[in-house]
C-alpha cells in the first residue's frame, strides 16, 4: 500500500478508535501499525500513548534498582561490549556477601524492587543463584532476574526460590538478523526460554535494539505484531551503540528518535505493561528522558552497582560513566506533573 492509501485509510483510525482499541486490547493490523509508525506525526503518536498510559498505569514512575553482579558471559554477541571475545575488559563477579550488602544499602534508600543482571556467568549457576535469591527475598523486596537462557527445570527453581520477574530482551524478532547478532543461540531457542518464564508465572520482560546494523523499517512492525501477541509484562529497547571493541565497532548508533516512537507504539499496543526507559537511551540522548516519561514510560531503572565494578559492566560506550542524578530527575518528572514511587507490589 502506498503513502496515499495510508494516509486516506488513517482518517478511519482517529485518536478515539486508537484509545479504545488500546485500553481494550483489542489488536491492531499489520496495516494500522505500518500507518502509525510509518506515517502518523511522531508528536501525535507521543501524546497518544501518554495519555493511555495516564488512564491504565496513573501518573506514578516506578524506580528499581539494578546490581550487575558479573560482567563474565559465556556469549559472543556481535553488538555487546562485555562478548566472551572482548580480552580488552576486566572481569569481576561480586559474590553473595557484597550482593546482599548492596541491596540492603538499595533497600535503606527505600527501593522495595531489586534487578540483578549478570552476563551468562557459568560460576553463578542456578543453585547459587537459588540461595542469593532466597536470602534477597528475606529483605521483603520484589527481585527481577537478568541472567540470560537457561534450562526449563533452572527457571522453575529460580521462581520457586521466589524471583517475581524475569528480563530476557528478545533483541529483534527477525530470525536471519537475530541468528547473526548471536551466533550462540537461536531465536527459536529465545522463544522457547520466554515461553516457560510466561509458564512458571514470571512477570516476563522483552525489547529491542533499535537501529542495529542490518535491520529494516519494517521489522519495527514485526516487534509491535510480536509484542501484540505475546504480551510481555515489561517492554525496554534501546538504541543500538557501538562499542569499540565488538565485530560491530565501526557502524553508526541508532536513532534515539526512531527508539521513542517504538516506546509510545509499544505503549500503545501493550496498555498494561510496564514500560522502563533504557538505560542505552539515557546514554545517547539524555535529553529525551523526561519525553520519555510522556510518550509512554513508566518505570526507570538506575544502575546502583558499587562504583567499583560498574565501569566494567561496558555493554556499549558511556554506561558505565552514566551516573544520573536522581534528585534532579525526581523534580523535574514533578514538574511536569509525574509522581515517583521507590516502594510497587
Ligand atoms: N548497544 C545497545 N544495547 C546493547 N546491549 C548490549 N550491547 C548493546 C549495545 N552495543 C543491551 C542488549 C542486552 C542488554 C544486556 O544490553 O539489549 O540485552
Ligand atoms: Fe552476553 Fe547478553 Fe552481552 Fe550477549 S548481550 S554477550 S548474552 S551479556
């Protein structure tokens, strides 16, 4: 369908028909999509998913604290900065002790929701994994996990230890694209490992990365059909950053614009869901935080990993000097009108 068709069938989809498809999720076509991401004016779309997310998530943001407890993985994904290949990068693991500290330190600044992120470290296997848990749970705080793919039977135990949500981005849904970005999994096999989280009752987190070499515009539509269907709780891309020492150095970032307007379809076609602002969007356009917030986001997740091992958690340049400032962004989100809460169910 041309730009012409599109923009006659656009009559029919008016802001209305929008809001009431969205807070009653009833899905939207391949050709609605192509419509609104392709043609419909970005500020409209912005506007649109800031007022779905008003009406279904209110005007709170939510805060939880990430601890990256281990920069070592197994993986050498084209795009990532701490890829098994990458002998340029000092590795560190903290261990359960130093782990518990930091999250009583996280838990005495009144944050009741702790991410833990690792790269896929073989030393913290499921069992140790499965104690940390349990002893975090102790704290009375809801745990997100960001380890990576494991087993069916590895991801039963975690949630029986108590973990309540699980992060594991799909990073694109294009089979070819995704087959060379990782070349030590599949998307199949991703699929697989986020339908048995959807299974064992995790609260599931997805996303993509936005402007990855190779990827098309119109895969952007394939994401919103994916997350459409499959109904993540939690939704995060980020812009693509090349790090210098990856097989992806020399390709250019990905647009933060292109990553905002993905943001408020997401908040669109997924009215429910949590949506955080990516830390890798942070990073490339700091000044598109707050517009963030209103086209859509409503979680935001700061690194508290202790000074000491966060520069090397070096996923892409600039994150591990990203340090913001949570005083300053806690006013200017009252400003314009969002609340903030440290304590969710
Ligand atoms: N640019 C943007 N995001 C990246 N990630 C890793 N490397 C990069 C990069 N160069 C993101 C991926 C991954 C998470 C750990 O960090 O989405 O899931
Ligand atoms: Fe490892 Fe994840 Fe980076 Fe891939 S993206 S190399 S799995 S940390």
């Amino acid at each position: 369908m041309d730009k012409k068709n599109f923009v006659a069938k656009s009559k029919k989809l008016s802001r209305d028909i929008i809001i009431e498809k969205s807070l009653n999720g009833i899905k939207f076509s391949r050709e609605e999509l192509t419509y609104l991401f392709l043609y419909a004016e970005s500020e409209w779309v912005y506007r649109l998913a800031n007022e779905i997310r008003k009406k279904k998530k209110g005007n709170i943001i939510y805060f939880r604290g990430i601890i990256e407890f281990s920069n070592y993985c197994s993986k050498n994904c084209l795009y990532c900065g701490i890829r098994r290949d990458n002998r340029l990068l000092k590795r560190y693991r903290m261990e359960e002790e130093e782990i518990l500290e930091v999250a009583k330190e996280i838990v005495n600044k009144g944050f009741r929701t702790i991410v833990l992120q690792s790269g896929e470290d073989p030393i913290w296997n499921t069992e140790r994994l499965v104690g940390l848990v349990k002893e975090l749970k102790k704290l009375g705080v809801s745990i997100t996990l960001s380890v990576g793919e494991r087993n069916r039977d590895e991801y039963r135990r975690l949630k029986k230890a108590g973990t309540d949500r699980f992060l594991l981005k799909h990073e694109t849904i294009n089979n070819a694209l995704f087959s060379w970005l990782k070349p030590d999994t599949s998307l199949e096999k991703r699929l697989r490992c986020l339908n048995w989280l959807k299974e064992f009752g995790y609260e599931v987190g997805v996303g993509c990365i936005v402007g990855i070499p190779r990827q098309k515009l119109e895969q952007f539509i394939d994401e919103l059909l994916f997350l459409q269907d499959f109904k993540p709780q939690m939704v995060g891309h980020g812009p693509f950053i090349p790090h210098p020492h990856t097989p992806l150095a020399t390709f250019p970032s990905g647009s933060a614009l292109l990553t905002l307007k993905m943001l408020a379809l997401t908040r669109i076609v997924l009215s429910d869901a949590n949506l955080p602002i990516s830390t890798a969007l942070s990073v490339l356009a700091p000044e598109l935080r707050i517009k963030a917030f209103l086209a859509g986001a409503n979680v935001f997740m700061p690194d508290l990993t202790p000074i000491t091992y966060k520069r090397y958690y070096d996923l892409y340049p600039g994150k591990g000097e990203y340090q913001p400032d949570l005083e300053n962004l806690l006013n200017r989100l009252q400003k314009v009108g969002l609340k903030t809460d440290l304590v969710e169910s």
